[in-house]
C-alpha cells in the first residue's frame, strides 16, 4: 500500500509539473489545401511570432474525406480547436452543438469593416447566431475556349437555347474516326456536380430545392440536362463518373470546350492554355441564373480548450495580408477589402467574371438535409437520370423527398 | 496483494499453475481481441436497434428491429444484395480457375521459374488502392489502354466508358478483383500441388491413366484441402472488400456498382446514418455467416469423403 502511495505522490507531481510547463496554450486547426506545397507554415510562424504562448498546430485533412473526419473527430472528443468550414455543413454542426458563436467577438474585432460587405450576412446561421468568419470566397461561371468559339464564329452563350446549340456545335470528329473528340460542355456527374445542375434547373422561376422541384419548370430544368447528355451527345461518354479531377483534365486537354467552375482553377488552365481560354456567367435558363457561391470559413469549435487563442488565430487569417498570403495558396479570393483591390493573382477576365456572377450567386438551403444532397441523393439521382435508369421527374422527387423530411 | 495461494494439486493431479499457465498466456490475445473485435461488433448490433444518426448525439432512441424492417423495404438494400451476389458469384470462380492455370503452369520445369513465381505475385502484393487507381486509368475512355486496345483490334467502333455504364461497371471492377486475386489462389494451389508425391503420377503413367484423369484423380484430390481453405478465406475478402470499388467509382453510376458492405459504409460513414448502416452490416453478416456455413458443410462433406 505504501508503495503505491508513493507511486500516486509522483505521478500527481508529474501532472503538475506537466501542466506548469504546458501554460502555453496550443490551437489544434484543421484546414483543407489541394496545393501541398502551401504557405499554412509561413502563416503559423508568423502568427506565433506575434503571439508568444499560442501554439498552433495546423493539419491538412484531404478535401474528400475532410467532414467525414470532423463529424467523427467531434462525436470521438478529439475535434480540432478551430477549422475551415462550409456553410452547408453549418446546420448539422450546429445541430451538434460543436460550435461556438462568435458574433461578439466579430463585432468587438477591428477587422471586422474591413471585410467585403455582405458575406457576414451570407454566412449567418439560421438561429440568427454568427459562428462563422468568412476567410475566401468564390462564385462559379462559366469557362469557354475563346479559340474554339472563334474558329466556329459562335458567341458565348447567354442562354439555355444559345447554351444548347454552341454546345452542340462545339462537339467536333476533329480527327475524322467518326467518333466526336471534342465535347460541348464537360458536365460533373460525380460528387459535387450539383452545381452544374442546379445552374440549369434552379434558375427557373420559383424552382428551388425546398419547393417547386416537382413543378414543369422544375423537370425541364433536369430534363434538359439529361437531353444535353442522351439525345445531344454533348457531354463526354464518362460525364455520369467525372468528379472534378476529370472535367478539369478534360478542358485542359482539350476534350471539352466549355465547362462550371471557379476562379480556383484559372490558373492552372491558363498555364496550359493561355488567352484560349476565358469566363463568363452562366447562361440563363427559365427565365433566371443561379450560380453557386463557393464560401469557405473558419470557426472556433465550442470543445476548444482555449477559444480565445482559437479565435485570435482564425481572426488572424482574416485580416488584411494574411488573408492574401492564405488565398494565394488555395487560389480563391480575398474577403478583406484592401487584399481584394491589390489583387493581382489571377488573370483580369476571371475576376471580372466572378464579380459578374456575384448578382446571381446563391447558397443551398441551409438546412440539414443539404449534406445528404450534396454527398448520395444527388450524385446518385443525377448518374441513374443520365444512364437511363429513371426519368427526369423521378430524380426531382428524390430530392424533393429528401427535402421534405 | 494478498493472493500469495499456495500451489495445490487439482483434481487432474496437475498443478494449478501448470492449469493456469495456458490461460495466462492466452489472455493478452484474448483480450485484445475482445477489445477490437468483439466488443464493436456488439456495438454494432446494439447500435442497429437504435435510431441513431451521428449528428444528432443526444437522440438515442431504441427502435427494435425497425431499421431491418425498413432495410427489407428498401430498394438499393435489394440491388446491393444483387450486386454482392454476383461480385462473390463471379470473381471467386474466376479466380479460382485462373489461379489453378497458372498454378499448373507454374508447376511445370521450364527456365526461369522462380522469377516467374516472383513475378505472378505482384498484382497480390499491390495496395487494393494502387491498383483501383491503376485501373481507373485502363478503362478511362479518353488515353486508357482498353479502349486503345479493343479499338485497334477493331472489336469496338468508339470508346466505352467502361465505368460510366451501368451495364459494364460492375464487370469491369469485377475483372480488376479477379486480376488482383488469382495470384492467391495460384501460390496456394501451387504449395498444395507440391505436396503431391511424383510416385502416385508416375504409378498412373504406368497404369495407362491419361493426364486428365491423372488430374482429375490425383492433382483435385491432392489439392482439394488447400483449395477448401483458400475458397473460404478469399470468398470472405472479396465479400468485406469495398476499396477497390469505392476508389473505382464510389458506388456509381447510380447504384450500378453498389455492394451491401459498401451501401452500409456510405449510409454510416456519409450520411452519417449509424443506426440504419450497422443494421445494414449485420443483416450482411448473418447472410455471410449462413453462405459460409453451407460452404463448410457441403465442402467438408466432399472433401473426408
């Protein structure tokens, strides 16, 4: 018995002297580069430099995997102090009751005018409350091979007939094999292609994913999709599998002529094909333009052992400087306004062409059911519609199912 | 502290700690395995009782046997079933059957054999992962080396893509598991085919038996052991492994190339759905358990006879 008293004896100074050299306190953050090669460490060191006793320990998750892995970390007890987050992940973790509202010390921040207006309101959640700082943004448009429109002495589509037949003109046997290897347009039938779908179907009047799916308009927006691809033949054979990887490869090697993206990818495009290629906004269709508003934030989760150093780090990476070393990395756009105008990154006609879009830029619901949207019901839902497998009115039922829960 | 117990002798006549020692020794294991195996796949059925949805961590709510009642009302349950029947339908057979060519092959004495024998393993050897992707890259409809192929033989007129169809996407990942397989079966029929003494061929030669009926009497027999036991363990792989197919195309397109144990992976690990997706795993492992049980009986029969 005596032994093992001693034994508690050491092992409680132990702790002690643990935690005495431990008063540091240390921000575990998550974030999510494609670029390997990023500026997080610079970031780090600076900010460590002007907060000596922070710690940050910053880990890059991969982008398929990355909520997957936080939902689990946060039911597991191990959830990061801090993380870069979507607004359609919001509801479930709020939900969870994994984040912290940060509304106050937003206001109380001297950074806070200098953000680019309206994305604090873009990004409040639907409890009125703010948990979310705004850290990059981008709006979707359309890419298009300037050339190719060019050679043919086409226009860039404003609309969803212009759209059609560009794209149908665009679909070229250059090689005479009697196969077409150039396409129309490169459709994303994988995960994350919503955005191209809802780019023809969610601009009809009075369609959205919560009502008027299973309305006319709401079916001819994803029977045309599913038109373009069947009877038109202007998306390429693979198109119900291309994630993001392949529409990408397909544009830059010249498979497809037109495509949905953002801002994020224009350099890499423009590497490989120079001035060939420019942006506009997405056509319109059924009488409106939806585009999608790719937001990216950061938030202090409310399992932070220390969430004023959270929050000194993730309001760290929202001001001014920062947040242009931090969007140099991922390729998108600042959200503090002096970053934004001394922006030099990317080419002139790709920003025009965000800020064109940003009229017609919107966010999915922010509800719950969005997350199973984004991740099964539409993926699968779109790949049956494009093979065959259902109709157009019976993918917009899932979803409108889905939302009626 | 105080268990200083005099060694007795038990009723065996043995000491106890000569009893004890085998337990002891085994425990670590036991444990270990009670702890990573045994204790989440209780956690599985308990959790399959439960309408239990990961985001919601305060709504814990026991529902019976209701998530298997809606499992056999659900469509995609049916055409996971489906799919997995015939993933283990088709590629254990073609394993098998290419596994004991090569095994065959490989049995015979030509130059350069052990290289041979080192080189059939590699396509085993590779990360599930390593050859998904490869293979991805194969059927890819625009540089993949299939269609390249098929089309200079002239056996396609325009490029398929391979895993964007509905009718060719579970074939293509099946023969991509079979590739990566037969090398199993090909190095555990081929120990099994060197276990077969030459005296048995050789007094059939005599007797006049021709090479099929030597094989039909002497090579399926003498490996018949081996291949009961490699039957089993692969056909208890091939049912579990997802990775191959959730790298390939993820399930898609559609729900064409969807197995139960990937179906319930995406319903637990994406959807979140806990509840819904361990009921998925364990009506998949009672199915499992019963395809292995008729295997063993049926097989175990065969084989003593």
């Amino acid at each position: 018995m005596k032994m093992f008293r001693k034994f508690a004896v050491a092992a409680s100074a132990l702790t002690l002297m643990a935690s005495l050299a431990h008063a540091d306190s240390t921000v575990r953050f998550w974030y999510h580069f494609d670029n390997a090669d990023n500026p997080m460490d610079e970031l780090v060191a600076e900010f460590e430099k002007q907060n000596p006793g922070i710690k940050v320990e910053a880990e890059n998750i991969p982008w398929n995997s990355y909520y997957d892995n936080l939902y689990t970390a946060i039911i597991g007890g191990n959830a990061p102090d801090a993380a870069m987050v979507k607004m359609f992940a919001q509801p479930r973790l709020v939900e969870m009751g994994a984040l912290e509202p940060i509304g106050a010390r937003i206001d109380a921040w001297d950074g806070k005018d200098g953000l680019e207006d309206n994305l604090l309101n873009l990004t409040k959640a639907a409890d009125g409350e703010t948990y979310y700082l705004p850290v990059q943004y981008v709006v979707l448009y359309l890419y298009y091979r300037q050339d190719m429109l060019d050679e043919l002495g086409l226009k860039v589509p404003t609309t969803c007939d212009e759209f059609r037949d560009v794209a149908k003109a665009l679909t070229r046997d250059t090689n005479g094999d009697g196969s077409p290897d150039v396409y129309g347009f490169g459709f994303r039938g994988g995960k994350g292609g919503h955005d191209h779908w809802a780019s023809f179907t969610l601009s009809h009047e009075g369609v959205s994913l919560e009502e008027g799916l299973t309305s006319d308009a709401g079916i001819a927006g994803t029977q045309y999709v599913v038109d373009l691809f069947r009877q038109d033949g202007v998306f390429p054979p693979s198109a119900p599998n291309d994630g993001f990887q392949e529409i990408l490869g397909a544009f830059k090697a010249g498979k497809t002529a037109m495509t949905i993206h953002h801002i994020g990818s224009a350099n890499g495009i423009v590497e490989v094909l120079g001035d060939k290629v420019s942006a506009a906004p997405v056509p319109e269709c059924g009488g409106g333009r939806w585009t999608s508003f790719g937001d990216e934030s950061t938030a202090v989760l409310s399992s932070a052992s220390d969430k004023d150093a959270a929050w000194k780090w993730i309001s760290f990476l929202s001001s001014p400087v920062n947040n242009a070393r931090f969007n140099e990395a991922t390729g998108q756009l600042p959200v503090v306004k002096s970053d934004a105008e001394s922006w030099s990154l990317h080419p002139q006609r790709f920003v025009k062409a965000t800020v064109d879009s940003l009229p017609y830029a919107h966010l999915l619901p922010n509800v719950s059911q969005t997350s199973d949207f984004v991740n099964t019901v539409w993926p699968v839902n779109m790949q049956r519609a494009l093979t065959g497998e259902i109709t157009a009115q019976e993918m917009n039922e899932k979803i409108a199912e889905l939302y009626a829960q | 502290m105080t268990d200083t117990t005099v060694p007795d002798a038990g009723p065996t006549g043995r000491p106890l700690g000569r009893r004890v020692l085998p337990y002891a020794m085994l425990s670590p294991a036991v444990l270990v395995t009670l702890a990573i195996v045994f204790f989440p796949m209780v956690q599985t059925a308990w959790m399959s009782l439960h309408d239990y949805v990961l985001f919601r961590p305060n709504h814990f709510e026991f529902v019976g046997l209701d998530n298997f009642r809606k499992a056999l009302a659900d469509e995609v349950f049916w055409i996971s079933l489906r799919h997995t029947a015939i993933w283990i339908g088709i590629t254990i057979p073609a394993q098998v059957l290419l596994g004991l060519a090569t095994a065959l092959l490989l049995n015979q004495d030509f130059p350069w054999r052990p290289l041979a024998r080192a080189l059939i393993i590699i396509p085993w050897a590779l990360p599930s992962v390593v050859i998904a992707l490869m293979w991805v890259w194969i059927y890819d409809s625009n540089y993949g080396l299939m269609n390249d192929f098929l089309l200079r033989l002239g056996l396609i007129e325009q490029a398929v893509p391979w895993l964007a169809r509905p009718d060719t996407a579970l074939g293509a990942i099946i023969l991509t598991l079979t590739w990566q397989g037969f090398p199993f079966f090909a190095v555990m029929i081929l120990a099994g085919l060197q276990s077969i003494p030459r005296s048995y061929y050789e007094a059939a030669a005599i007797d006049g038996a021709s090479t099929w009926r030597q094989f039909w009497h002497i090579t399926l027999p003498g490996i018949s052991g081996v291949l009961v036991t490699a039957i089993l363990l692969r056909m208890i792989w091939v049912a579990n492994s997802f990775d191959v197919i959730f790298v390939m195309t993820g399930g898609g397109p559609g729900y064409s190339t969807y197995t139960l144990p990937l179906y319930a992976f995406v319903k637990s690990r994406t959807n979140l759905d806990f509840g819904y997706g361990s009921a998925l795993a364990v009506l998949f492992t009672l199915l499992l358990m019963v395809v292995v049980l008729v295997y063993l009986r049926r097989t175990g029969k065969a084989v003593s006879r």
